[in-house]
C-alpha cells in the first residue's frame, strides 16, 4: 500500500524545536514493522487521532500522533500532529509487546 503523508509547517517547525523530532524523521516509524498503534480516545473530538510507537531510521523509538485515511484500496493518507522521542516506559513498553 502506498502511503502519503502531510503535516503543517508551522507545526512541524514548532515540534522540532519543543522535541528536537522532525516530522520528516516521524514518517520512518511508519516502515517499523513492529511499530504499535491504538487508537487516542482522549484526543478524538473532532477527528480520529492514533498514536504510533515506533522505532524510526535513526533507531530512536518516537511517538508519533496523527490521523490517518484510507483514499483508496491501495493508498493510505496520514498527517502528523505531533512527534517526541519516546521515554523510558514507552521503550519499555514499546520492547516487551507480544508480536
């Protein structure tokens, strides 16, 4: 499946200076197999939000959270709201799921 991905510049350059995490570096996490997903209940008003965990490119487990939607059968269509490097529990948690 192809996926495409968005996100706001002025968001993005906001979160690489809060968290030091491009969005660019984000989208990797997405080619982790082993990468976890659930959907954030919390934060799903006004749209479906998901939060990925993740190990990216540069081998930094991140939490990533965006949308995401199927355009078609075969293309997959996310946009990044956010991206930290994950910390100690969430390496943790992120080494120990059952796969």
């Amino acid at each position: 499946m192809f996926v495409d991905f968005d996100w706001d510049p002025k968001k993005a350059r906001t979160n690489l200076a809060k968290h030091g995490v491009s969005f660019r570096l984000a989208t990797s996490v997405f080619r982790d197999a082993l990468a976890l997903t659930i959907f954030d209940e919390d934060h799903s008003d006004d749209e479906d939000r998901w939060v990925t965990l993740g190990r990216a490119q540069n081998r930094q487990v991140l939490v990533v959270v965006h949308t995401s939607e199927e355009t078609s059968s075969t293309e997959l269509h996310i946009r990044i709201i956010s991206a930290r490097r994950a910390d100690p529990a969430e390496v943790c948690d992120y080494e120990q799921a059952p796969r």
